[in-house]
C-alpha cells in the first residue's frame, strides 16, 4: 500500500517539480532535466502585455465567481435542503448537477448560440464569462453546502429555535448562515481553483480584452520551454492565491453572531 501511495505521488508531483525546475533554466532540449540556471522567463512573463491583462482577468473573474456563487448558492441550497418531497429533493440535485455531466463544450455552444444574436449580442464581454464560470462551479457549491445541512441536521435545529419562537429570517441569520460557514469556505476554495483553471468555455465566449489566464497561456507553449514552464508555475500560483482569497472571503461572511439563550 505504501508503495503504491508514493508511485501515485510520484507521478502527480514530477510534472510539477519538472515545471518549476524548468522555469529557472537556460535551456531544455529534449533532456531529462533542463541547463544553467535564469530568472529571464519570469521576466519575460511578468513584462508581457497579454500576460499581465490575462492575470488580472482570471482573478477578477474567480473573485465575481465566488461573489455570486455565495449570494445565489447559500439560499439555493437551503431551499433544495428544505424542500418538503423527496421526489423534489432528488429532481433538484439532478438539475444543479447537470453542468457537471454535460461537456463544457456544448454549454460554450449555446452561449454562442445566444449571446452572439442581434437580441444579445453580448459574447465576449466579462459578464458572459462570469456567468459562464458560475454555471460549471455552482454544482460543486452546492453539493458541499447542501451535504453539510443533512450532516449538521439544520432542520432539526431549526424546529428548536422555532418552537422558542424564533422566525424564518431569525433562524436563517442566527443558526444557517453561521453552521455552513466552514463549508462554504471549503466550496469557494473548490469554486476558485476551478474558474481559475477552466479553459474550455473560457477559450470560445472570452473577448480578446477578457482572455483569462488559461487562454493566453497556450499561446507560450508555442514559444521557448523556459518560458511556457514559467507561465504555468505563474498559473499554479494564480490558483493558489485564488483559493486563499475564497477562503478568507467566506470565513469573513461567516462571522455572524450565534444565538444567544
């Protein structure tokens, strides 16, 4: 068993140590391990027009991501949690996780389809974008929040402070929000590293102003080694940055005061 768990780790972080190896070398030619040692790629990276619009693009696009996941996936889970049939239960997960199982690719086609019509004719704009990452992020959102309900049994609490007295909006602020705050922290880290890293719908609705970093980044490995490496560790790090800042956004929401007896 141990082998096998660091066979797996091997193969997961090689890729990885390679990249970041590769992206301090002066040359790499079809060898194992790239010559002499620079900085320049990284230079190169940050002085590079399309590369600094792409960065700033990808993290503002995550952080409206989490924005608007947290506004419309906190009250859409309590209510498919809420929900008095099973049967309507059961149809709400089917729906909300659908983008999961539909390629990215088809649903970048129907926002061809719709927002490159005379009626909308918004493709290519930050919002289509946007919109488009909250639709494939959402279903892992909701899925953390809506788990965490059954397993911290919100209803049951929620039947105790009714039977004190305490109203819908006064459960809501005093038990629900600040129970799911540790989850909603846990789905925005998953949300930011996913809108982060998208690149299929992002590569046919983003406009030539509103290319997320994934999208620019392929145009480098058609360039030096050194600097796709670079790129790449720029991206990882990108990933990183935006998962913390979920983390901490969410942690910042939850802090709403508990009930008191």
């Amino acid at each position: 068993m141990g082998f096998v768990t660091a066979l797996y780790l091997a193969y997961l972080f090689t890729p990885i140590v390679l990249l970041f190896i590769g992206s301090f070398g002066a040359s790499w030619f079809n060898t194992l391990l790239p010559t002499g040692f620079t900085t320049e790629w990284y230079l190169q990276v940050a002085s590079d027009g399309s590369f600094r619009r792409a960065f700033w693009t990808s993290l503002q696009v995550s952080l409206l991501t989490c924005l608007i996941g947290t506004i419309v996936g906190t009250p859409l889970a309590y209510a498919v949690y809420r929900a008095a049939s099973r049967g309507v239960r059961t149809a709400s997960r089917v729906v909300y996780l659908l983008p999961i199982a539909v390629p990215p690719l088809v649903l970048s086609f129907g926002f061809i389809l719709v927002f490159s019509s005379d009626q909308l004719p918004f493709l290519g704009s930050l919002w289509i974008l946007v919109g488009g990452h909250v639709v494939l992020t959402l279903p892992y959102l909701l899925q953390t929040l809506v788990g965490d309900m059954r397993h911290l049994r919100l209803a049951e609490q929620e039947m105790a402070a009714e039977s004190l007295g305490a109203g819908f909006w006064t459960r809501f602020r005093d038990i629900v929000l600040p129970s799911l705050r540790h989850s909603l922290a846990s789905g925005l880290i998953t949300v930011a590293a996913l809108s982060i890293g998208e690149f299929q719908l992002s590569n046919l609705v983003a406009g030539f102003l509103t290319r997320p970093y994934p999208v620019v980044l392929l145009q480098a490995f058609y360039g030096a080694t050194g600097f796709a490496c670079a790129a790449t560790v720029v991206l990882l790090v990108l990933a990183l940055a935006a998962s913390a800042t979920g983390a901490l956004t969410a942690r910042g929401a939850g802090r709403v005061p508990g009930v008191t007896a």
